[in-house]
C-alpha cells in the first residue's frame, strides 16, 4: 500500500488527464464528433474550412461558366449554414442556453444572405442588430 500523497497525486493525474482529453476534443472535435449535434468546432471555425469550401466551389463554379448566382445557388444548404455566423462557437460555444439533445439554444435554420448578416433597423433607420438570431 502506499501512502495518501501517492493516492492523491495518482487521482489527481487522472483528473487532469481527462480533463485534457475532454478540452481537446471540445476544441478540435475527433472523428467522430457529430457535426449536425454539435455544430462547427471552433478549430474549424477559426481556420474558416466551411468559407474556404464555399470560396473553392463558387470559384470552380465560375471555371465552368456558371454566372455568379448560378454558383452560388449549387452551393448545399448545410455547408452555408455551418458557415452561418450564429454558428460561430465563439457566440456562445458550449455556454449555449439549453438542452443540447433536443436543439435548444443552438441554431438550427440559416437566415439571410450567404456573405452579409441580417441587419435589423427600426423605423428611425437605426441599426437595433446587426448578426442573426
């Protein structure tokens, strides 16, 4: 048998071993991280993959003679949303008001168009919101 120190240091290695493994995945995701459960991780989100996708599609679309609009409307829904600012796992992340399991708190549709946020101004012509809700 060993001492409590050993004991304590051991339990407290695990701990933050855990911990460890629970933060990376939240950041980076894994494979097998449900990205229709979860949305984007915030590795994705900050190294822009859904824009880049969107960017090479639009550009191969054009390659093709296809008009802007055209390449644009070839562009799918999901990959638009995942790109949607309310998304953004820096706008709430994991402290997103809700159950996770049922959507709760975590957005579900795409409004607006695909570069530029809705932008809502009240009779005055005074900008009230400027990112989607």
């Amino acid at each position: 048998m060993g001492n409590i120190e050993t004991v304590l240091f051991s339990s407290i290695t695990a701990v933050f071993s855990a911990a460890f493994v629970v933060a990376r995945t939240m950041w980076y995701g894994s494979p097998t991280t449900p990205i229709e459960l979860f949305g984007p991780t915030r590795y994705q989100w900050d190294q822009g993959y859904f824009q880049q996708e969107i960017y090479r599609r639009v550009v191969a679309g054009l390659a093709e003679n296809q008009s802007l609009s055209e390449a644009w409307s070839k562009i799918p829904e999901k990959l638009a949303f995942y790109d949607y600012i309310g998304n953004n796992p820096a706008k709430g992340g994991l402290f997103r008001a809700g159950s996770m399991d049922n959507g709760d708190g975590i957005a579900v549709g795409w409004l607006g168009h695909p570069i530029f946020p809705v932008v809502l101004i009240d009779e005055d012509g005074i900008v009230r919101a400027d990112v989607p809700f």
